[in-house]
C-alpha cells in the first residue's frame, strides 16, 4: 500500500497543523550562498551551533541522504493578546507564552510518520522542529507556504508570520505543491523602521544587534554596544507586531497548549524581579524560555531595570 499527498495533509490538519506543503528535497545552492556570506559577516553573533552544522543546514542531502520529500507544517500560535495584556511592564514574547513548541509539533509530526508508517512501513522519516539542521523557512517557502518577509521570518498570507515551522523529511516521492514565488512585502519597510536597535537590513538579521539573539542566546554579560533590551526580557516580537500581514490576516488560534500561562500574564514587575531558581522552574515547566536559564532572565530583568531609571 502506498500514500498520496492528499492523505497526508488531511491528516496533518487533522492533527492540528494550519499550513502544509510539500516540496521535493533538492540542493539550495543560491540560499547556501546566503547562509554563508551571513556566517561569514559573523551575523550569527555567538550562535557558533548554526556555523557548526552549516554544511547541513546549506544542503539537506548533508543532513539526510536519502531525502527524497520535505513536507513542511506550520502552526498558528497568535492567540489575541499582545503586549499590552501582560501585567508587567516587561516584555516577554508571546511565542513563549505558553507549552514549549518544541514539544508540541514534534509530537504532532512524529504522529504524521506514524500514519504514513501504517501504510509504508519502511518509510523513513526525520523530524525537524526549529533545532534540526535545516533552514526551516526556505522550506516553507519552497513548499509554497508563503515568502521571507523583510524581517526575514515567514509570512502566510491567510495566517501573517505566527506560526511555528516543522518538517518532516521522507526518504519517498510525493506529489509536490508550487513554491511561493511572490514577495508581498512591497515597498513596506515597516519592520526595519521599527526594529528599535537597526538590526535588519533588507531581508537579512545581525544577530549581534537583534534582542531576541540577546536575550535567548547571548551568554554573559551584554558588552557596552548591545544592551538596549527595549524593554524585553525575552525574545522580541516588534518586527512581526508591526507588520501589515500580522495586523490585518492573523487569526486566533485553537491549540490549547499556545494559551498563555498565568504566571507570564500575571506577574508584576516585582515578582518578575525577585524570581528565583524555584519560581523559575515552576513558571517555566516545559516552556521554551527554559534555554535563557535563571542567570539570563534575571541578567535581561536588571538590564531593562537599570535603563528604566
Ligand atoms: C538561528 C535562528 C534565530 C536567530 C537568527 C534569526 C535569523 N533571522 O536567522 C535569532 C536568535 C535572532 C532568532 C530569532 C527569532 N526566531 Co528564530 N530561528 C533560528 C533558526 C534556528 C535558524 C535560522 C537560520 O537558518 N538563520 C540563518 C540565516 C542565514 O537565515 P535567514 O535569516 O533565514 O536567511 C535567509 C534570508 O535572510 C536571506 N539572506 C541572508 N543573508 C542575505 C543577504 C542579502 C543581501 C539578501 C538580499 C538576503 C539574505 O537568505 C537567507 C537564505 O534564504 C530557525 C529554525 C531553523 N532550523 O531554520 C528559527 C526560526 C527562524 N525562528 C523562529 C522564531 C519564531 C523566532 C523569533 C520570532 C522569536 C522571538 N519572538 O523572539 C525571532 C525572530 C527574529 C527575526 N526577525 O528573525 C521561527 C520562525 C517562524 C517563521 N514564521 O518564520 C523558526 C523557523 C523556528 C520554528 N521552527 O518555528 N532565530
Ligand atoms: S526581533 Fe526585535 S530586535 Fe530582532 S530584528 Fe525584530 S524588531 Fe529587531
Ligand atoms: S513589515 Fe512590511 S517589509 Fe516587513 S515583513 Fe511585513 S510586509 Fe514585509
């Protein structure tokens, strides 16, 4: 018995999935170059794990050999409320504001091999959610999800850009969709006009300048040039919150497990400031925000505090 790509959509939104496509692995050459100019200008700041697989992340067949197919899923996370319904005036972002995504789609595509195993047993599948060695919105892209938008993220145009990004990469030919060749961005600029510490230039990040990079990855001490958090003191969602594609064509989503938790909500400024290793573990219970570490969230809360003053 075999499996069409019909199949395998119905059960991907039946699993919870709210953007699928598929596109046939192939090498990336052009975005190969991208990725290696970005490495090589060190905008990649201290994430020395992407330089590190590079070779992967430039050519899936690096990564898996015998891929044949990517089919690329995405999750809607937007659920209605921004900054401004935090009691706190720290800013966290809101694509941790609930389970660790991680989690939630790897156990969703992991479900998705399961199904096509039932018909292929000796298919092989990988599952890729953000930390695998691929470029995630190329894709997306190819499977003709949406585009790159300037702030490099990728934008559906029926979801905006928040969602999630996972694959799951075959090693079997399915039917493929057309890759998304438009670019709906225009002549807006809005994302790099806002961006408060000029770290986007026309469809490419600096890292270094970049508060999510700052507040999630950067270890230590931030040095004298990058210490503007803006206020957050995690991730940073001003880039997409100011996009025309998120204000006018996000949707709130059902996945229960986006919701936010109280505790992200709830707490006042002063709780946030007095957080210790215990507060943090309980608040953060299979969150995405675990990675900054208790040292990070409380190096990016006295940060914001200090420049507050
Ligand atoms: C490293 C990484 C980061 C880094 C670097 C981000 C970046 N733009 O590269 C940091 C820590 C800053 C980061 C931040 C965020 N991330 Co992140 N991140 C990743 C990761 C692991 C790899 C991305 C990557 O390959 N970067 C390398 C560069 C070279 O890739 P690129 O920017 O896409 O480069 C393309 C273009 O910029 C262009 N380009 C590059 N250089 C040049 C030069 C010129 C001249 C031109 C014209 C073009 C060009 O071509 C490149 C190839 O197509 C992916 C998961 C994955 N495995 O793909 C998640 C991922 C991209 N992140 C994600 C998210 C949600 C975020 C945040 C929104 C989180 C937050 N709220 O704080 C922010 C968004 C910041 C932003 N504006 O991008 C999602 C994005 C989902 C989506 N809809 O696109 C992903 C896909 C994870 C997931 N599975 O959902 N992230
Ligand atoms: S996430 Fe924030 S700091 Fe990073 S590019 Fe977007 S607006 Fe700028
Ligand atoms: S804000 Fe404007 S330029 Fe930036 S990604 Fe959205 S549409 Fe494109």
């Amino acid at each position: 018995m075999t499996i069409n790509s019909e199949d395998v959509k119905k059960k991907a939104f039946e699993l919870g999935f709210h953007k699928v496509g598929i596109a046939r692995a192939a090498e990336t050459k052009a975005e190969n170059k991208k990725l290696k100019q970005w490495l090589d200008e060190k905008k990649h700041a201290g994430m020395a794990w992407v330089e590190k697989r590079k070779s992967e992340r430039g050519n899936i067949f690096n990564y898996f050999s015998e891929a044949r197919t990517v089919i690329s899923l995405g999750m809607n996370y937007y659920v209605g409320k921004d900054q401004s319904d935090l009691k706190s005036n720290y800013k966290f972002s809101n694509y941790a504001w609930g389970d660790d995504y991680h989690s939630v789609i790897k156990s969703k595509i992991f479900s998705l091999l399961e199904f096509i195993k039932q018909s292929m047993p000796n298919a092989k599948g990988l599952v890729c959610v953000d930390t695998a060695p691929i470029m995630e919105k190329v894709w997306a892209q190819r499977a003709g999800m949406g585009w790159q938008g300037k702030h490099t993220n990728l934008i559906s145009p029926d979801f905006g850009s928040w969602l999630f990004l996972g694959e799951l990469v075959i090693d079997f030919d399915l039917d493929i969709d057309e890759s998304f060749t438009k670019d709906l961005c225009g002549s807006c600029t809005a994302c790099i006009d806002a961006c408060p510490t000029q770290a986007l230039g026309e469809y490419v990040l600096d890292a270094n300048k970049c508060i999510s990079y700052l507040t999630i990855e950067h270890r230590g001490e931030f040095p004298e040039e990058q210490n503007n958090l803006d206020g957050w003191i995690y991730g940073c969602d001003i880039c997409q919150e100011v996009c025309p594609w998120n204000i006018s064509f996000s949707k709130i989503s059902e996945e229960k497990h986006f919701e936010p938790r109280s505790d992200i909500v709830n707490n006042t400024n002063q709780k946030w400031e007095n957080i210790n290793q215990s507060d943090f573990t309980s608040i953060f219970k299979n969150s995405a925000a675990k990675r900054t570490k208790l040292n990070g969230l409380k190096r990016n809360i006295s940060n914001v505090k200090k420049a507050d003053k």
